[in-house]
C-alpha cells in the first residue's frame, strides 16, 4: 500500500534570519565560528543590534524544516510537526511553510502564546557559517506536536538531532521511532551540528544507538560519534547503529553506504558563498531520490549538486525552480 508522504520530519522551527560578518566581528562578540551556539532571546537581540542587518533575509528554517522544504521543492510529498507560537513570526513560519508545498500540524492547530525561535545565521567571508540559536517556544517541543496519523502515512521518519537538547525532545524522538516502528515506517536521523555530538553524545547514542535505518552526517560529526580519528574506522563503526549512512565530506562529496557497499559520491565544483543549508538540502534531496525510484548513487549524485547549487548563494534553501532544473538535469540511470 503507497503512503501518502515520502517523508515525515520532526525537528525545530525556526525563524532564520541570514546577514553576513566577518571573523572579526566574531571574536569581538565572543562567538565560536562554525558551530550552533543556543543563545538567550537579550544576548541575541544584542548581537543582531550590532549587525548592519540590511543584507539579511528571514525565511522558515530550522534543520529538518530545510530538508523537508528540499523535499517537496524537488517534487516529493512532504510532512514537518513542529512548534511555533501564536505571534508575527510564528503566522510568518506557518505560510512560507505551506507556500513551499509542505503540509504541517499548523494547518489545524491552535497555536500557544509566546515566541517564535529565531535563529541568528552568520555567514563568514569564507563561506562558513556560525548560529546563534533562540529556542523560544519550540524548546517546549514535545511528543504531543507529532501528527500520529501523517506519520503512520509516511515512508521516511526523518529527525533533526537538535532535538536532543532537551528532555521533551528526546522523548519526542524516541516515541516518533517507536510509533515508525510499529507501523512499517523507516527512521532517518540527522545529526544537525557537530556540538550536538559533542556536547550530547550519551543522549545521542540512547536515540541512534537503538538502530535506525538511515543516518545523515558529516566528517567531524562521523569521527566524534565514533571516537576515532580516521574516515575509514568511522564508517566501519557505524555499521553498528545505522543500517545505511551518508557521510558529507564538503568539497569531496560524499560516502554512502546502502546496506552492502559503499558508494563515493563525486563533488561539483563550485566556487562558495555560503555553507549554510548544504548538508539540509542534501539529506531532503537525498531522501526525495530514494522514495521516487532513485538508487542510492543516483540519489547521492542529484543530493551532490543540489548542495554545490545552495553553497554558491546566500541562504539555506533553493527555489522551487532550480531545484526542478536540477532533477531534470539528473535524470535516474536506467
């Protein structure tokens, strides 16, 4: 029996706010470059009153929303449960959601009072991108927000590893894989930043080390999850939790590994703007292909040139019109 989603995510909703800094900007406010750094709603404020913000753009965001967005911009049917409140931004979130073809538990919910989270991106003159996240009502994410019966109705499960932040979270987590299980759907995982890895190691693990069946992360996420120092150890590691994997590797692509073997994933070469949203789109490209017929190195190859298409522009998504071109630009092997 077909399901009526390709793939149902959980996972934070934010407010991305992107502007551009520059490293020294970065040192004076104190801010870890790279990384995703939850700050409180002053600090942020704070840090967004010393930005020229006249080069930011605000769009729906959150890591999971982003490859979910990717989904359906691609063509596939998509599905987010997510938080947000009953204020300007949360009424913002809510339509730029449904204008880019994703259905959602705010379709038909009443919203709580509060604030919307917002998430801070800067973008560095190397193309690196630094976050300083405020939660706000979706650090209250909770098992409660999941929508049982689209998610029954899904192939993929896909969970954003920001989640593990809380306890509410975690638990959200664990009951959407328990019911996925139950009801033939497949979990996939991201691990989202390496500080979720590195800070939350233990309650990552609780959630991954019970096996899933797809796993999304990058490099240094591979090597910290593992506790090893080199790309092949890590991958022979991680046999152990995830059935299949997706390692990105930047500018050398990506190794795949479907069950049986693994698959190099050639990189596009591109020159770099904005690292922001690249490994996103790749798990929401990724995961379009293998629910619409795609291999997994077709799938890997149509996920490699979407992210060398997001990194060579500002922001963390594509339009519905490029990401078109580029699945007509792709077509699977036959």
């Amino acid at each position: 029996m077909s399901k009526k989603y390709n793939v149902f995510g959980i996972g934070n909703a934010l407010v991305d706010i992107v502007t551009e800094v520059d490293d020294q900007f970065l040192e004076d406010h104190n801010i870890e470059k790279g990384l995703m750094t939850l700050v409180d709603e002053e600090n942020q404020i704070r840090i967004s009153n010393a930005i020229n913000m006249g080069s930011s753009n605000m769009k729906c965001g959150g890591s999971a929303a982003n490859s979910i967005i990717g989904v359906a911009q691609f063509g596939g049917s998509s599905y987010y449960s997510c938080k947000v409140a009953n204020d300007e931004l949360g009424d913002f979130y809510r339509k730029d959601l449904k204008s880019n073809g994703v259905h959602s538990n705010l379709d038909h919910q009443e919203l709580e009072s509060g604030i919307t989270g917002k998430c801070l991106v800067m973008t560095s003159t190397d193309a690196s991108r630094t976050m300083n996240t405020f939660l706000g009502i979706t650090s209250d994410y909770s098992r409660s927000e999941i929508a049982e019966e689209a998610l029954k109705d899904s192939q993929y499960l896909y969970i954003e590893g920001y989640l593990v932040t809380s306890e509410n979270g975690q638990d959200a987590m664990r009951y959407a894989k328990k019911l996925a299980e139950e009801n033939g759907v497949k979990t996939a995982l991201t691990f989202s930043d390496p500080s979720m890895v590195k800070y939350f190691r233990d309650q990552m693990e609780s959630v991954v080390g019970a096996g899933v069946d797809l796993l999304f992360c990058n490099e240094e996420e591979a090597l910290l999850y593992t506790g090893t120092d080199n790309l092949e150890e890590a991958r022979e590691a991680l046999k152990r939790d995830a059935k299949r994997f997706v390692i990105t590797q930047g500018e050398n692509g990506a190794m795949i590994y479907d069950g049986d073997t693994f698959i190099d994933i050639e990189p596009y070469k591109v020159s770099a703007k904005d690292t922001n949203g690249a490994g996103d789109l790749f798990a929401g490209a990724f995961l379009y292909g293998i629910t619409n017929g795609r291999s997994y190195a077709d799938a890997g190859r149509l996920a490699s040139l979407a992210s060398s298409k997001v990194v060579s522009q500002f922001g963390p998504r594509l339009e519905s019109q490029q990401a078109q071109d580029i699945v007509n630009q792709l077509q699977p092997a036959q």
